[in-house]
C-alpha cells in the first residue's frame, strides 16, 4: 500500500443549488494532487444534515441559494464546526461583500473559475488549505498564520487592504493583484512595518477594500519577503518557528553554522524557491521556498548528469545552463562554483529573460 493511500484521505463538502456547476467543480477539484473525497449538496439543509452525519475537511459553498443561502450555511458552520476549513465560490465580486464573508471566518472568498489559469490558481488555494493543520492564529480566516493569509491572497492575485490588530498595535499590508506593495505600524512603513507585524503570532484582522492608487513602497516578491522574515524570526530565536515551516522545508548545512547565503537569493524580484546543491553527495543540498525540496533535488541531480553526458558524447563543451520552461512556473538550472543550482522562476517569464536573471543571480552568490 502506497503513503498516499496509507494517509487519512480529506472530504470535501461541495455546496451549490446549479446541479452543473456541481458536477463540474467535482470534477474540477478531483484534479487534486491530495485526492481527496468530493462529496456534493444541492441545498443548505442538506449540507447541515451531512456535516452532521459524518467530518469533513474543508466545506467549498456557493452563496447565493434558495432558502438557506451561503452566509447562513456559514454563520452556522463557524458555531457548530469551528475546526471546518471554508471557501466560498461565487460569481458575486463585491469588496464590502467579501469583506463580510471574510469577517464570518472563511478561510477564502474566490470567484467562479472561469479560464484555465484561475482553475490553477483555485486548486492551489485549495491543497494549500487541505495541507494545514490547525493551529493557534488570526481570526478572519479560520486560526491562521498571517503567513497562511498573505500567500492565500497573493495566490488569489487579490487587491486588498489587511488591517491587522494585536492587543494596543496594529498595522496595515497593503496587496495589489497578488503583490504586497506597502505597509504601515507603530511608526514604520514599507518593509520594516511588514516585518514587524509578520513577528506577531496572534490576534485580528479584517480585509478592506482595495486602494489602488496607494503608493508602492515595497518591490520585493511577496515569497521573498516571507522568506527574510521567517529567517529573521529564526535568528532571533535560535530555532525554527511555524512561520518557516510554512514556507519551506529546507535542509540546513549545520544547525550552528551561519544562516543561509540562499536567502538574498530568494528577493530576487521572479524568483519563486532557491535549491543549492553539491555534486555526487546525494543527501547534500540547502533549500529556500520549497516544502519538499527532496524530490526537487533527485530531479534536478538527474537532469543535470544527464545533460553533462550529452555535452560529453557530442563533444559540446561543459555545461552552463538549462532553462525548462513549464505552465505554472519555469525551472533554471546552472553548475557555479563547487555547487549545481537550480532556481524556480515565474512562468510569465521568457526564456531569455530568464537566462539575464541567473547571470545577476549567481553574481549575487559571489558577493
């Protein structure tokens, strides 16, 4: 029996009145990497009646629905099963409405999928959100970090303002169509305020509507920004906290030794992880943004030995660099000074751009 098989499977609870949009976000949310149990209801009554008979992970529900609509499924779920994960999938697009939603505790407001690349987008949300496990948090989305709230709305490609509360501070992140582009508390802007309100570990918030003539003060991706906090935090306190573990999975070179040259790496404006790894020692490699960096690891070993072998039999020359451009994102992967690397980019990225940006890349390892 595989691990797959061996793990608890999760259910999901699909909520719709429109018995097509049914079978199709079934299907849709069948193309999970979890596999999970897709189970559906055609009105709110009788998803009450399900959640009561048996648990399920996470509840997807459409809001507008005859008799018992989607916020009174909501309100509700949030009383009876605070431990339920919640999405709402709608056509309706209304800040002050979303708002609304997102004060009842659902952990994302999405609107229905309508292109490929927003399929993407949702199924991403979707396994992110399966893939947690309940912790102590903010309230506004169901016990998460701010870490789990910022990746959720940059994922979304969202414009909104997170106003975040805890106990006598608070602050303010500013989000535009995915990016995280100000921030403000106690005395600070720009990235000094988003590092200073990701340290705090508890407390409120509330998405307000969107700004979208606020000046942009902050230029770095929002995963790198992430990343030098989680490392900061790490610094600080001499071990891995639950903000790092969110993001990656890294394997360090020593637990003693100096913190990771790969994180200036990461800010890098396109880049999504940073793998370092020395060749022929096949446990050996240092991770940035990357949850499973193993996998990642073997493939890139791999391909890269093959390649060397090639350029050997066609008498082409040392290798110096792949670019393997994918639909969700694009891979490079370069041999530089005793290590092989391989760098994730984003996939709006040309080929040729790509190839410009690991040249100032690894010049950056070098400095």
């Amino acid at each position: 029996m595989s691990e797959t098989t061996m793990r608890k499977r999760h259910k999901i609870l699909l909520v719709d009145d429109d018995q097509d949009l049914l079978d199709l976000y079934r299907e849709i949310l069948s193309q999970l990497p979890s596999r999970p149990e897709i189970s559906t209801s055609a009105t709110g009554a009788r998803a009450m009646a399900m959640l009561e008979a048996e648990p399920f992970t996470l509840l997807v529900c459409d809001l507008n629905m005859p008799k018992m609509d989607g916020l009174q499924v909501l309100s509700i779920v949030r009383r009876k099963y605070p431990e339920l994960r919640t999405v709402v999938l709608t056509s309706v697009m209304d800040e002050q409405f979303r708002s609304r939603v997102y004060a009842l505790g659902v952990d994302l407001f999405w609107q229905k999928p309508g292109s490929g690349e927003e399929i993407k987008q949702f199924l991403a949300c979707i396994e992110s959100l399966l893939g947690r496990e309940s912790q102590s948090g903010f309230r506004g989305v169901q016990s998460k970090s701010l870490v789990d709230i910022i990746q959720l709305e940059c994922i979304s490609q969202n414009s909104t303002v997170l106003k975040i509360i805890n106990g006598p501070l608070n602050g303010r992140i500013w989000i535009e169509t995915g990016e995280v582009i100000d921030a403000v508390s106690e005395g600070l802007t720009g990235e000094a305020a988003f590092h200073k309100i990701l340290s705090w570990r508890s407390g409120n918030f509330e998405a307000l509507p969107p700004e979208p003539h606020r000046t942009r003060s902050i230029f770095s991706s929002y995963q790198g920004l992430l990343l030098e906090t989680a490392q900061a935090h790490d610094e600080a306190q001499g071990q891995n906290n639950s903000a790092a573990t969110d993001i990656m999975n890294m394997a360090p070179a020593t637990e003693s030794g100096p913190p990771s040259r790969l994180a200036p790496l990461t800010r890098f404006e396109g880049v999504e992880f940073v793998l370092a790894l020395k060749p022929g020692a096949e446990k050996e490699f240092e991770a940035r943004g990357l949850e499973n960096p193993q996998p990642v690891a073997d493939w890139s070993r791999q391909t890269l030995e093959q390649f060397r072998l090639l350029g050997e039999r066609l008498q082409a020359g040392p290798l110096q660099q792949l670019e393997c451009l994918g639909p969700q994102r694009h891979v490079a992967l370069a041999p530089h000074q005793e290590l092989d690397f391989c760098v994730g980019w984003e996939h709006d990225l040309s080929a040729l751009q790509i190839r410009e940006a690991m040249k100032k890349v690894l010049a950056l390892w070098v400095s």
